[in-house]
C-alpha cells in the first residue's frame, strides 16, 4: 500500500522558496496525519511569512490543518497591503539591511534596525517584545516561532526593498520626523541649540536645522539633500494616496 500522499501547488509569486525540481505544477507530498499543513508548507521551503490564504480542495483552512490523503493544497501569496495585527505598524530590520532602515527612518517610518548581528533568537525574541514585523533575506529566521509578524526582502536592491516594504505593508508616511541614524523624533532646532555639533562653513551657510530628541544629531538641508529629497518625492508619490 503507497504512503498517504497530498498535492501542493504553490503560486508562482513564492516559486523562488521552492527546490526548482518543484517549480513546476503540483507537487507531490508525503503526510504523516499528524504534521500541520503549515509544517508541510515550511518543509518545501516557504517561510509562513509569505502565506496569504491556504485552500484544500478549494475552501480556506488555517495553518493548523492537519492534511489527509488525497487533499489538494493552493498555497496563495499574501495580499496587498497586508494587514498585521495591533497598532500601530513598525519595523525591525536585521544587519544586512541598513540601507533600506535608513530610507524608512527618512520617511517617518518607525524602524529598529540591528547594526551588529545579535543573533536570530534575539531578533525574534525583539519582534515579539516590541510586536515589530521582522524584515529580512534571512528564511531560517522568519521561520522562528517567536516572531511577532515578518516579511521576506525580496531583492538586494536598496530601491526596490524600499518599493517591496512599502508597497506591501502601507505604512503611514511622515518624512523628515525621524533620525535616520538612531530612529528617535526630530524637533527643531535654534542654530545655537546645535552649535556645538557643527562645522564651521555649516554654521555660516546655514541657518535651518533639526536635532534628534534620542541621540542629539542635527539635521539641515545640506550637500544630499537633493538626493534624499528624491527618494522622498517618489515615495509620496506611488505611495502617499489611499490604497
């Protein structure tokens, strides 16, 4: 007698989790009648980050749904914006992606971001505390159970991490309120209050600054400014509006 056995057709938008022999079509699993469809869904490789619906044999079941023999599994990406549960909405980032904590910082989001790699157990264990939806490349860690909430960053691009996160998350946009360097509020700030934080030929050329409540850094709208201020502007454009 052949081992129980189900179908598992994952959407192309998760092919890339997938071993490429499995890419194509249904695949065949064996089950046990004990192991959730959820552990199933991770031994192809997909963390549960990704999952938005799982239907067998066309009607909704939850992760915890232990599959029998002979069920047809869609394993459906998430939907866009995604909602995560509790309020308000914020982020930590692991140590490879800097670039991408600082764009969020720039655009008001609240980010933690991991400068030195703390470990994955510490990560998830933040995520939880703090209920931050976890960002990264890393599958094994979004695969812990601990986590609050994660996402998956897609590609290595600083740009289109940027678009990915926003694109699916929604957050609300409130450019040039956050430290980029240390995540704290900006409030602003007397060129004499920041004096002492600044060059000479800044203090001459300028006279409009803002300073982080946290960790006292001054901002003013020096030479990358107009850089930034195009990352801005794009991200208030495709993103701003109501979705």
């Amino acid at each position: 007698m052949s081992s129980p056995e189900i179908q598992v057709d994952v959407a192309p938008e998760l092919a890339l989790f997938v071993p490429h022999a499995r890419r194509t079509g249904p695949t065949a699993l064996a089950v046990d009648g004990v192991s959730t469809l959820g552990h199933v869904v991770e031994s192809l490789g997909v963390p549960l980050t990704e999952v938005g619906t799982l239907s067998v044999d066309g009607r909704a079941v939850s992760a915890a749904h232990i599959p029998a023999h002979g069920e047809s599994v869609t394993v459906h990406p998430v939907a866009r914006p995604q909602q995560v549960p509790g309020a308000p909405l914020r982020f930590l980032l692991d140590v490879h992606l800097g670039t991408l904590a600082r764009r969020l910082r720039l655009l008001g989001v609240d980010t933690a971001y991991e400068s030195t790699d703390i470990g994955d157990p510490a990560l998830a264990a933040r995520s939880a505390a703090e209920r931050r939806v976890l960002l990264s490349r890393d599958r094994g860690l979004l695969r812990r159970r601990e986590l609050w909430a994660g996402g998956y960053v897609y590609s290595t691009s600083p740009d289109d991490q940027l678009h990915d996160t926003l694109d699916r998350f929604a957050p609300a946009l409130r450019p040039w309120t956050r430290c980029t360097a240390c995540n704290g509020l900006l409030r602003p700030a007397t060129k004499e209050e920041v004096a002492d934080r600044l060059a000479d030929g800044t203090q001459r050329s300028y006279d409009v600054f803002a300073q982080c409540a946290e960790c006292g850094r001054a901002y003013w709208k020096g030479a990358h400014h107009e850089r930034l201020e195009a990352v801005v502007a794009r991200a208030l454009r495709e993103f701003a509006g109501d979705r």
